[in-house]
C-alpha cells in the first residue's frame, strides 16, 4: 500500500470539504427540503463576485489592538453568518505599509436536508484595507471558469504602484477548478492570478498562469492539476528585476486509472504585472539523495509540495518546498517522511541551482496519529495537518535566510513495526496504528550563505503541547517575527490537550552566524476583543468541519471534544462536534514602517447552521471560522 500517491498527493488533494468520507445521515423531515443561503436566493456566481460589504474597528469586531474579525458576517443580501474564511494569507504595499491585502478561502453554502446533500460556491475571498486595518472592504475576486477557487495568496507589485493605497497595484493569485470542493472529483486544477489597479477594491478577470487538465482529483489518466500556488513579487527597487512577479505551484501529474505519477514544483513570471505571463516550467531540479520514485528517474525530485518563493533585498530569488522522494530519511521503511529543499535564481528565473537540503521532517505515516477523514492529526485533534511552514529573507542581509516549519521531531514516532503502516488510518476510536504521539514545535533552519547551505535545526518554541501551522517575516532590523497556533494544555483533566488553544505571535531578537540559540524577545496570544467572542479558540466544537457528519457516531474518535461535551439529546458527545479541518495556514507580512500584520482563522464566535445535524434533529451549532487580523 505504500505508495507516493499517500504520501505528498493526499496532503495536496484533499480539499477542505471533500464528500469522499462523508457518511449521508437519515432524512429528519422529509417535507423540509432545508434548502436555504442564509440570504442570497440562488448565489449567482456573478452576483456574489459583485457584492461588497465593508466593517470597522469597535465593539462589533474587535480592533486590530486586540484581534479583529474582517470577514463582514452579515446574513444580507449574499453572505452567510456560519460560512468559512479559512486558508488567510496577507500582504502589505510596500509604497504604503498601512495598506493592507489578504485572502481567504470564502464559503457560500447550499443545504438540502432531506438527502444530506450540500453544495459551495468558494470563490477567492479580498479583503483590504487602506488605513492599517482599522477598517477593510470585503469581497470576492472573480473566477475565470468553474465554480471553485481559494487557496489565495495575494501581493503588491511596487512599481507599478503610485504612492497613494487608492493607487497601488494588487494582485491575488488563486487556484481555480471545476466540480468544486464539495465533489468527490475536481478537474481542470489551474493556476490564475488577478490584478487590481485601484488597490484591491475592484478586480480584473483572472489570467490563467498554469491550466490543468482533466479530473486529476478522480479516475482519470495523465490528467494534471496544480495545487499549492504562491505568488511574490521583486519589490527591490535596485534590484535588476524590480516589479517582477513569480508564481509557483506543484503539478499533480496522474498515471494509470488516476494514480499518482509525481507533483514537480513548476514556475512562472510575469513583468506587466500579471497581465501576461512566461510560459510555465519545472525548477525542483535533481539531487543524488531523490531516490525514492513512482515514475521518474532516480535523482529527480519530483514528488513535491508547498513551494514558496521569496526574493532577498538583492534580488535573488529562493524557493522552498517539501519533497518525499529522500528515502534515506525514512526512519520506517515506506512512511514517505518530508524533506524540506530550496532552490536558487540569481537572473530573475531564468535559470535555478540545483536543490539543497534545509530539514528533515518527521511527518511521516508513522510519526502522527490520522483522523475520521483520513488525514494526519496532532494528538487530541482531528484537524489535518501539514508541516512546511515558510521561508524569509532578511532585509538587513541578503545572504541570511530562514524557514520556519513545524515538525514531531520531539514527540513519539516510529514507534511500532512498520507493519502498522497497513492499517492507516487505523481503527475507530484511536486512529493511530502507529503509535505516534505528538509534540509538534517550531522550529527555523537557517542560512548565512544565501541559501547554499543550512545549519540544523534551531527551537523556536518547544512549549508542552503541539504548535502548529507558523508563518514568519523579517523587520528592518533583522529581529523575526512569527505567528502560530498553539494547544498549550496538555495538563487537562481529560488528558485531551483540547482545554487551551491560542493563536501566538512569537519575537526572535536579530541574529548572527554565531548567535546558537534563538531569543524570544516577547510572545503574546492574541485574544479577540469583539463583543461575543470567547478569549481562546474553540478548535474542537466546529460548525462547518464537524467529525460527526463524516462518520457514524461507532466512529467518532476518542479523545477529542471538550471534557464533558454534551450535544442534547447526546450526553457523551466528545468526538461529534471535532473539528476536522481549523483553516489551514497563518499569515504574517511586516511593512516598510515594522509593523507586523497577522491574519488567521479564528473559532471564537458561536454560531448556527441551517444544516440538520442528524443526531440532534436541529441544525448544527458551533464556532465558526472567521478571518480575524492584528496589527502589532
């Protein structure tokens, strides 16, 4: 069974809301066909890309002193009060630091409760704002073609900015399919990027920069999809390449009857500001120690994911990204564990070095416990889970770069025969046939000689508990600042570690070669300060992403779910209620003026679906995921 198609294509291409696990629940009213938006009649594609709604610092939301929530949950005339912001990402305009731009996954949802069914239109969410976040216009970039997007990822492109926020030139890259992400099969998996003169109010078509083709999220053969898109852009004004926008993704190429044949890293650029753009090309490269393959040759690094690419203050170009082709770091034999590689441009792309190791990880089959959807999960949990992080470039020494990631390298892994591999996800209510439990920290490989070489790895933070899903960014003065979230309670009476869940912001004091430890110089849980909002996250009581639709109760897993939890009439409720998917990602961007702007999916507000949930015969309750910001 051990195949890379398990290994880097699962990670990859199982949306947030796939049906493949999804277990339909009886009818509960046969007369109500539950189909409602929450306003919004049909959601017309068309409609729902036009709308705008726009919120403001206060009592309401919060503000971006505290943590503020700037995803406009009206329920009029298009949004929905429950639906998702998830996957955030942020940027901020170099010409101006107070202008702000970030994304998000955004729901819009369709119930029908007699068959179970429910249908989403996930457009790319925009938000922006022009006054350092105390106030943000909310929408939605257009699609070219389908009826699913997300995965955003948005950026200034400096040049062709004016000096004015209302002037700046914005640009989302997105990923864009057709069947969406609720279909059991997603085809034409491309890569768009759109652009907006005026800033990020108003949006241009999206420009496909890489097309896939056929269903590569199904049976199909040689079809191909990319996943995991990053955009960035050369904002160095000395640098030869000023105003030059990259984009990166991974290929997702399938063989026979849809098995996975590989996921290279492939590249693009564009000098008119994403208008047009080079035509695609593989960069991963080849390096002696890729030898474990599906289909290519031994050497290539081909079996791939999470590229990112960051430009240093002379214009030099890294991109980093995971692959599982390194089998010499394999400590259980065919548990497909990750490497973190880069790769280098010194000519703006045109060509890359070969690929050198930054990590290695231990998140392989055998190093986390799964989940009731089949996915790697920290223990306590059923959130998926990833562990790449991000790379940065110190703006005070181009040749100092970091990647921040979050690893199991302190928890239990390996330990059981690799046997135990056979049985993943394992069984109902454990799902850990390997043995595994976590203590997932962040941790930085750093390098001094502009990516050529990294020292091992450096503890950030090594708190009890898991730490998960960091993002980080360098100030002007070489100090790192890194956000992250945080299970910091494993003490609790259930022993669950689910009582305590924070989103951390983290201060690294500057570095030098010789510096060995890293010095937190402060660290902070960011705590909303809207009205309703519970002061820590509510990770395991999920309105949207709820183990219990996915799986019959025999199946719920066991330790997850607050202590006690009860769902009337169901008085031992721990596991319904579990979050299976928290948002995925933070985001994190420092201006020109140090200020450090966050973005995250917050569950802090209670809220109600119109979905029936079955066990209840009422509609589902929890907390929802909201795209919450702050500004430090």
């Amino acid at each position: 069974m051990s195949t890379a198609f398990l290994a880097v294509g699962a990670e990859a291409r199982d949306r947030p809301f796939s049906t493949s696990r999804m277990v339909v629940r009886p009818v509960v009213d046969p007369f109500d066909t539950g189909s409602t938006t929450g306003g919004g009649g049909q959601l017309s594609k068309v409609q729902i890309e036009r709308y705008r709604c726009a919120v403001e610092a206060g009592s309401a939301y919060g503000s971006p002193a505290g943590a503020m929530d700037i995803s406009c949950n009206d329920e009029e005339p298009y949004r929905q009060d429950f639906n998702p912001d998830n996957e955030l990402a942020i940027a901020v305009n170099p010409k101006v630091p107070t202008h702000l731009l970030a994304g998000s996954n955004d729901y819009f949802y369709r119930f029908n409760n007699s068959t179970g069914v429910r249908q989403a239109i996930v457009p790319t969410g925009f938000f922006t704002s022009f006054d350092g976040g105390a106030s943000w216009v909310d929408g939605q970039v257009p699609m070219r073609s389908g009826n699913g997007a997300g995965d955003p990822s948005p950026a200034f492109n400096g040049r062709l900015s004016g000096n004015t926020p209302q002037t700046g030139w914005a640009m989302m890259a997105q990923l864009e399919n057709v069947g969406g992400l609720g279909g059991p099969f997603v085809s034409q998996g491309d890569v768009s990027v759109s652009h907006s003169p005026d800033g990020g109010t108003t949006w241009s078509e999206a420009v496909t920069v890489m097309k896939g083709n056929g269903a590569a999220l199904g049976p199909a053969n040689r079809a191909t999809f990319f996943d995991k898109e990053w955009l960035t852009v050369d904002n160095v004004p000395s640098s030869p390449f000023y105003g030059r926008s990259y984009v990166v993704a991974a290929r997702y190429l399938n063989a026979l009857h849809g098995s996975y044949a590989e996921s290279s890293v492939y590249f693009a650029y564009s000098d008119d500001g994403g208008r047009t753009w080079s035509r695609p090309k593989e960069i991963s490269g080849s390096n002696a120690l890729c030898t474990a393959q599906s289909t290519g040759p031994t050497g290539e690094c081909d079996e791939d994911s999470f590229p990112i690419p960051e430009v240093a203050s002379n214009g030099d170009l890294v991109v980093h990204f995971v692959t599982a082709n390194i089998e010499s770091a394999w400590e259980t034999p065919g548990e497909y564990e990750q490497t973190v590689l880069a790769v280098k441009s010194t000519n703006g792309g045109a060509s890359f070095s070969a690929p050198v190791v930054v990590a290695n990880l231990e998140d392989g089959y055998a190093d986390l416990p799964w989940s009731v959807i089949g996915r790697q999960t920290v223990t306590g949990h059923q959130i998926r889970w990833q562990s790449p992080g991000t790379i940065t470039a110190d703006p005070s020494n181009p040749a100092h770069w970091v990647v921040v990631y979050n690893d199991n390298f302190a928890g239990t892994h390996d330990a059981a025969p690799a046997s135990c591999l056979d049985q993943i996800p394992g069984e109902a209510p454990d799902y850990n046939p390997c043995d595994a439990v976590t203590d997932t920290n962040i941790y930085m490989a750093e390098s001094w000689d502009g990516g050529a070489s990294w020292n091992p790895r450096i503890t950030l933070d090594a708190r009890p508990g898991d730490q998960w899903f960091p993002w980080a960014d360098f100030r002007s003065d070489g100090s790192l600042a890194v956000a992250y979230d945080s299970n910091e309670n494993i003490a609790d009476p259930g022993g669950d570690r689910d009582d305590t869940f924070n989103h951390v912001y983290l201060t690294i004091a500057p570095r030098t070669p010789a510096s060995g430890a890293a010095v937190a110089t402060g660290r902070e849980a960011l705590m909303p300060d809207g009205t309703g909002r519970q002061p820590t996250e509510q990770v395991d009581i999920s309105v949207t992403h709820w183990a219990g639709q996915y799986v019959p109760e025999s199946a719920w897993p066991a330790i997850c779910g607050p202590d006690g939890y009860t769902d009337p009439p169901i008085t031992d409720a721990e596991g319904k209620d579990c979050n299976v998917f928290d948002g995925d990602y933070t985001g994190l961007a420092v201006g020109s003026d140090d200020a450090v702007n966050i973005v995250w999916t917050g569950l802090n507000r209670f809220a109600v679906s119109p979905q029936i949930d079955a066990y209840t015969g009422s509609p589902h309750d929890g907390y929802a995921q909201d795209a919450m910001f702050a500004r430090r």
